[in-house]
C-alpha cells in the first residue's frame, strides 16, 4: 500500500521545529549584540517551547501508517539538535560566569 499525503501533525511539528530554529538564531544574536539578559532568556523559553512542542508533535507523527512520514523525521532532528544545542550553550555560559 502506497502512502498518500503529509498529515497535518507532521507539518505542524514541522513548522514549530522551524520556528524553534529561528528562536536559536535570535536568542543567539541578541547574547552577541549584548542585549538585556531578561530579552535572551525570554527567547530562550520561547524557543525551548518550540521545540518541546515540534518534538511532541513529531513522535507520534512518525507512528502513522497511512501518511509520509519525512516531515515528521525531519521535525524530530530539528527539534532534537537544536534543543541540544541550545542546552550545551547555555551550560558552557554557565560555567564561564562563574
């Protein structure tokens, strides 16, 4: 049987793994521009949500049988490196300040 489609789950996760990447660059940019440390924490809460959401989003996307399942794979990895990413640079932050 041959899969027909997208579901809307996977592109929705797709899309809130895509808008958690783009929170990574902002938050990113706004620490280099020295911005205040409440707006770069903000970001950073925003964009975990983000990618909590992509990635709870996603799980059970890769679970259906009779849908394509790339945009679901595709929001997994995103979600995953970004959230990885963003938890080794806020550790390796961590232990400079102090």
């Amino acid at each position: 049987m041959e899969r027909e489609g997208y579901s809307s789950l996977s592109i929705t996760s797709f899309v809130f793994s895509i808008l958690g990447f783009l929170f990574l660059f902002a938050w990113t940019y706004s620490a280099i521009i020295n911005a205040a440390e409440m707006t770069i924490g903000f970001l950073i809460i925003i964009q975990w949500t983000m990618n909590l959401i992509g990635l709870g989003t996603g799980i059970p996307s890769l679970f259906t049988n009779s849908k394509k399942r790339l945009f679901g794979i595709l929001s997994v990895v995103f979600s995953t490196s970004t959230g990885l990413i963003t938890l080794s640079m806020v550790l390796i932050g961590l232990s400079i300040s102090s």
